[in-house]
C-alpha cells in the first residue's frame, strides 16, 4: 500500500501551550495588521472564551475593530456576505475566527469575500479559482476535533440553493492556529467526546487510506495515541488542562495527517448522514468508524494492526499475536465508545442517534458513493456494499 509519489504540505504555523493567547498581537503585528475582526458564535462567547482573547489583544494595544458572534452551526452564504460587510465597514484588516468548524470555515469564506471583494461568495467555489494570498487569518479552535484550523477547505450553504458549496485552495490556510488549553475547558462532556472522535478518526482513515504516506503516517498515529491516552481522562475530570491541551494537540495532528493523506467510507457516510439527518460530524464520524474498519478490514489489515500499539499500548501490542491485532485494535476502538457512551450516551449506532429512519439508509448509502472521499477508501465501494456497512451500523 505504499505509495512511490506523495506530496505533504502543511505551512500553518501552530502555537500551542499555556499561554499561547498572548502570542496573538505579536502575530497579527507581524503581519502589519492591526484591525481585526472577531468571528465566533453565541455558545462560544455565552461560555466567555472571548475575554481571555481580548484581554491578549487589548493588553498589547491592538483594538478589535468588530465582533460578530452569530455564526449558525451550519454557515450560510448569506452569513458570510453580512459579516464582510461588517469587515469593510468597520476597515477591519484580518481575521480572528474563535470556534469549532462552523465558526473557523465562516471565517476562511469571509477571507474570500474581503480580499477577492464582491458579495457572491458561490463564485469562488470549487478547487484552485483563488489566485492570491488572502489578508491575514488567525484561529483559534475551541472544540478539539474537527481539525479546520490546518485545513485548506471549507464549506458554507448555499441557502437560495440548498446545496453545500466546497471551497479549497490553499490560500485558505490560516496564518496561525492557536492552541490553547483555556479555550476547550468548558466544552460539555458529549461535544468533547464527539470532536475527540473525529479526531481519532481523521487520524485512523489518514493512518489506512490509499494516499496514506511516511509523513502523513506519523501525525496520524501521534494524533491517536493521544486521543487514547487522555480522551477518558478529560471525561472524568473536565478541566485537566493538560489532558485538554493533548486532545487540542491531537487534532491539529490529525488535521495535518487527513489533509495530506485524505479520509474515505467513513467520512463518505457520514458527509451524507449530516446532510439527510443533520447529525453532528463527529457524533458520525464515532459511529461509523468500527463498522467501516470491519468492511475495509482485509485491504487494511496490516496498518490497522499497527495502530494497536498507539490505541492500546506497547504491553497489549506486544502480548497479541500479529494475525490477530487488526481485529484488535477495532476491538479497541468499540471499547473506547462504549466507555464514552456509558459516561455521556454518545451513541454508537445509528438507532441510538433517535435521529435516523431505517427508511433513510438507502438515500444515506446513494449520497455516499457520490461523496469525494470514496475515491480514497482502500476498498472499492458498490451500492450494495454501503447499503450493508449502514444495516451493520443501525443496530
């Protein structure tokens, strides 16, 4: 499965730690700016994470020029064009984007709008159209686990059109991610469960896929043995900081492993169960993942049995016979949620969700195989095939 050719590619700069907050004006200045706008939404700023990043930014001079905290969970074109207006009101001159996804891929969108300039965001859809670098762009990612602060993608709605619209370009990558363990603090015992999944799936598919590479390869199963090691950790004692700050690491690992290695089933599945049944991603993305890893389980049996030493430990890894340790590390990871499901009902599959008709599960299975990630799922994929991992994750 090795690959004879690969490209890896991550230039954003990542500045985690303690105190890593305070390092924002001294970033923005160094990109001569000094009028930024604050992107974030209602929970993160009803949970006062903004205070500690204005307090970093006032106390070094730097005025933020506006704050818009009214980024739906799932961003809109029309979202996007309000704020930028907003940002040329105010002559705002960079970004801040304070949030989970919805928030840092609002932001990137906006980036498009101010720097490109017009109101029609779709015309900037697709892959390659943006020509130039954009203005300056800092993140700060509040939930640990979608891994959007590394990532040269984002995705807004359409609402007119009810479509999502991709946008990729590398100019979409933020100057800077800012890590920093104050800001997942307060994240509710399911949403840390969830986001800490998708991480560990991002990482597990970047870890089996085809385009998987060396360099990818060691992002993906540090982002694992992390989320291993202090997922359950941070879910008996919330605010271990420490254990935040490894799960917020993991992430970002993970988000460099799957942007250079690409994801497949799993996120194929679950692309379409979010957009038919409007279930969280990561909630998916933890329900999807053993049944996929059983489906791909012959064409992957050899890095999936490698991944047992970061999900369960030199001991267990050493102790378990090399023919039987891709069917183990699945094991492992069925551990892992029912652990979770016991302490916050994250479900485990789709008839605990309360969410999805078996009804459903042909049109989530038609969606899927038109999903781009597919293409880099280890084992070809037919109808039939999705139809029956699907049966599988209902109950």
């Amino acid at each position: 499965m090795t690959n004879k050719y690969y490209e890896f590619f991550c230039p954003v700069k990542v500045i985690a730690g303690k105190a890593a907050l305070e390092h924002i004006p001294y970033e923005l200045t160094g990109m001569a700016a000094k009028r930024p706008m604050i992107v974030t939404d209602k929970g993160v700023r009803a949970a006062g994470l903004l205070e500690p990043v204005i307090a970093a930014c006032e106390e070094s001079g730097l005025e933020i020029t506006a704050i818009y905290d009214d980024v739906p969970p799932d961003s809109s074109t029309t979202v996007v064009r309000d704020i930028a207006g907003i940002y040329r009101q105010e002559k705002c001159d960079s970004i801040i984007a304070v949030g989970g996804g919805s928030a840092i891929d609002t932001g990137k969108a906006v980036n498009i709008l101010v720097s490109e300039g017009g109101d029609d965001i779709a015309r900037y859809s697709g892959a390659g159209v943006l020509k130039h670098p954009l203005k300056p762009f800092l993140v700060v990612p509040t939930t640990a686990g979608t891994g959007s602060e590394v990532t040269s993608v984002a995705v807004i709605t359409d609402e007119g059109k009810g479509v999502k619209l991709p946008f990729t370009s590398s100019f979409l990558l933020p100057n800077a991610a800012i890590i920093d363990p104050r800001m997942t603090l307060t994240l509710p015992p399911h949403i840390t469960a969830a986001t800490a999944m998708d991480a560990m799936t991002h990482a597990t598919e970047a870890f089996t896929c085809m385009a998987k590479n060396p360099l990818s390869d060691a992002y993906a199963t540090a982002a694992i043995k992390k989320v291993s090691n202090s997922l359950l950790k941070v879910m008996d004692n919330p605010k271990d900081s420490d254990g935040r700050l490894e799960l917020a690491q993991a992430s970002t690992m993970a988000g460099i492993a799957f942007s250079n290695s690409m994801v497949g089933l799993v996120h194929a599945l679950g692309h379409a169960t979010g957009a038919i049944c409007h279930l969280p991603h990561g909630l998916c993305m933890s329900l999807y993942l053993p049944y996929v890893l059983e489906y791909n389980l012959e064409t992957i049996r050899e890095p999936l049995g490698e991944l047992l030493l970061y999900l369960e430990g030199p001991e267990v890894y050493a102790a378990t016979p090399a023919s039987r340790r891709a069917e183990a590390s699945i094991s492992a990871i069925r551990k892992l949620r029912d652990a979770l499901y016991k302490r916050c009902q994250l479900p485990r599959t789709l008839k605990e969700t309360g969410k999805v008709t078996e009804a459903q599960l042909d049109a989530i299975a038609e969606m899927a195989l038109d999903d781009g990630s597919i293409m880099f799922n280890p084992k070809e994929v037919s109808l039939e095939d999705a139809r029956a991992v699907l049966r599988r994750a209902w109950a």
